[in-house]
C-alpha cells in the first residue's frame, strides 16, 4: 500500500511537470524537472548506527516532520535507478529534444520572414527551447543512470553478502577513488541497495548494513588488538634491570599449575625482592651478589621456564616426570641459598652493631666507674649493701 502511494505521488509530479509546461509556465515546470533528476532527494545521510528502537525513532521523526515536507520530498524524490526508467529517461528526453528544436523552428523561420522581433514568437521560442532543454536533461539523466547502474552492479558484486566493508578496499578492488566510492555509497544506501539500516561510517572507514555489524567488527578489533599486546613481547626497557628479572620470575609462576611448587615460587620472589631493594638502599653492597646474579638467578630462572614448557607439553612420560620432580625438589635448596644470600647481605651490618654496642658498653663502664670514683659513690655503695641486707 505505501509503495503504490509513492508511486501515485511519483506519477504526480510528472503529471505536475507536464500541465505546468502545457500552460505556458515553463520557468516553473522546468526547474521542477531539473530538481527532480538531478537534486538531491534531500534524505538526511547517516553515518552511525540507527537506533535500536526504530519505531520509536520513526514515530519522532513523524512527529518532527509536516506531512506537506514529507509529501514534497516523496514528489520530488528522483527517479529510481533501474534499466527501464533510463530507457524510458532517454527515449521520451530524445523525442523532446527533437520535438523542441522542430517546435523552434517555426518562431525563428516567421520572426525572419517578417524581418523583425514579436512578443508572441519570443514567448514561442522559449517555451520550444525549455522543451529541448527539458528533453536533453531527460536523456542525460537516463544515461547518468545507466552509468551508475554499471558502477552500482560493481559494489554489489564486490560488497556480496558481507555485512561490513572498508571503503578503502572497495576503492582499491574497483579502481576508484576514495571520494567517489563514498559519494556512489551514499548514494546507493540512499536507494536502498543495501537495506533500511545500511549507513557509511567515515570515522572507521567501512561501509556497515546494520548497527550489529558496526558492533561485530569493533568487538573483534578489540579481540585483535587484546592478542596482539598478549603476544607482543614487553618493552625491553621493562626487561632490564631488577624489575625485570621479577616480571620474568612472575610470569614462570604464573605459567606453572603446580600450587605446591608456585607457592615456593612465591618465597623465592619474595626473598629476590629483598635481595635487591637491600642493593638499591646500599649500592656497596652490589658487588656481593655477583654469584647470585650471574649463576644462581639465571640457573634458577631457566629450570622454572623449563617446568613451565613440560607442564604445557601435556605428555606425562618418565623422562618429563623425574625432571619435574627434580626441580621440585630442588626449590627448597634453592629458597635456603636465597636466604643464605640474604643473610650474608646484612652480615657486615650486624658486625657494625657489634662493634657499636661493644665500644658503647666499654664507655658506659668507663664513664660509671669514673662517675663513683670522682663523687665516691663507692664507698657508700658498699656501706648501703649490708644494711639493705640486715
């Protein structure tokens, strides 16, 4: 029912077009002509997702809208593109043209014969010439059509059944530029070759049939790019230094199912930790961790690396059961050695306490003895115990 109504309305322009040029309003007739072939049939673009409620969407749009400007942009909507309406476009537009040339003929041949310019012959001519021109646009406009249906049946055969398109490759399949291939999508979404909810997003480039489609390829950019950061390798400036030799340990534990072994993991991040925030509190001391660093750490790090691979190869033989028991039971030397390498950082700061507390107690008996003999609280000292005692 609503498509023969816009056909009605469709047909009723026409029949406006024509009566107005019989009438003599030509002015008027053909720049309705011209308007409705070339114009633009003023449908506002979209270049995001429709909204997910689309009657509610309509029905505010209805509201918005007079029905005069809808009737008005249904009248002057232009003609569908399709092989008939440019061959009946271009048929009708040639028998104008000539009709009008023949017509302008006559005011021409008699303003001659009578050797001077009439009113009524100009009035003749023109309206003849505005029917050549409306003739000529008739036919241009059908092989404008014809060679967008050419381009058209182009995108259709590249574009297929995917629901989502770069334009970028549209344009490097077909051959043309950017520009162009978004002004024929547009177009064509403008049609309806594409479906009621098709729209261009030019921020993202892609041509989308519907706002599932724009969702579907977002999400699956953030699936891409979430793998391409998971197996992309960390900066190096990340894997030097003591931070990263942690990260490294880290990502061993996490690697490692075992929760008997990852909880000894967890001891000797805990201790290596240490180790290092005491190096960086007393640089001095880096020179004692030579072994450690050099031996102990990377010997450590590569035997958890290597029960991580054989608990991902997932085959259980003897070879890969004795190695891994192996390394489990190494750990609790390798925790003792950490320690002992922790306790060994701190071992010339417990001697300096030592030290301080031997100096600070020979003063202090220096200083009391010196502070009885000077004030003689010895004697009185000794005088006072047998007393206490009585």
């Amino acid at each position: 029912m609503a498509k023969s109504k816009k056909k009605q309305e469709g047909v009723g322009m026409w029949v406006a077009i024509v009566v107005l040029f019989v009438l003599g309003a030509w002015p008027i007739a053909l720049i309705l002509l011209l308007v409705k072939l070339f114009g633009d049939d003023g449908k506002k673009k979209r270049t995001a997702a429709p909204p997910l409620n689309q009657a509610a969407s309509a029905g505010t749009a209805a509201a918005e809208d007079s029905r005069a400007k809808k009737v008005m942009r249904s009248a002057m909507r232009s003609p569908a593109v399709k092989k008939s309406n440019a061959k009946w476009l271009k048929i009708i537009g040639a028998v104008l043209a000539v009709c009008g040339l023949a017509a302008s003929w006559n005011p021409i041949d008699m303003m001659i014969w009578l050797g001077g310019v009439e009113i009524w012959y100009i009035e003749e001519l023109l309206w003849a010439l505005a029917i050549t021109a409306a003739g000529v646009a008739m036919f241009c406009s059908g092989m404008s059509i014809d060679r967008s249906l050419k381009r058209y049946n182009k995108y259709l055969a590249v574009v297929g059944d995917y629901e989502a398109m770069a334009v970028e490759q549209l344009s490097r399949t077909l051959g043309y530029p950017r520009d162009r291939v978004e002004k024929d999508l547009q177009k064509m979404i403008d049609k309806g070759y594409f479906g009621d909810e098709a729209y261009l997003n030019m921020e993202l480039g892609y041509l989308f049939r519907s706002g599932q489609a724009d969702a579907e390829l977002k999400q699956k950019r953030r699936q891409e790019q979430a793998q391409e950061a998971a197996a992309a390798p960390p900066p190096k400036e990340t894997e030097e230094g003591y931070s990263g030799i942690l990260r490294r340990i880290r990502r061993a534990n996490d690697a490692i199912a075992d929760e008997a072994l990852s909880a000894k993991i967890d001891r000797l991040e805990t201790i290596t930790a240490k180790i290092f925030r005491a190096v960086e509190e007393d640089p001095k001391k880096r020179d004692r961790i030579d072994t450690f660093m050099n031996y102990y750490l990377p010997t450590t790090q590569k035997l958890l690396d290597s029960y991580a691979e054989f608990e991902a190869a997932g085959v259980e033989g003897e070879n890969l059961r004795q190695a891994k028991a192996r390394i489990e039971s190494t750990m609790d030397l390798i925790i003792k050695g950490f320690e002992h390498q922790l306790d060994e950082l701190y071992k010339a700061d417990a001697l300096d306490v030592d030290s301080d507390i031997r100096v600070m107690e020979t003063m202090l008996e220096r200083d009391t003895a010196s502070v009885e003999k000077d004030f003689g609280l010895g004697s009185m000292a000794a005088e006072e115990k047998p007393r206490q005692t009585e």
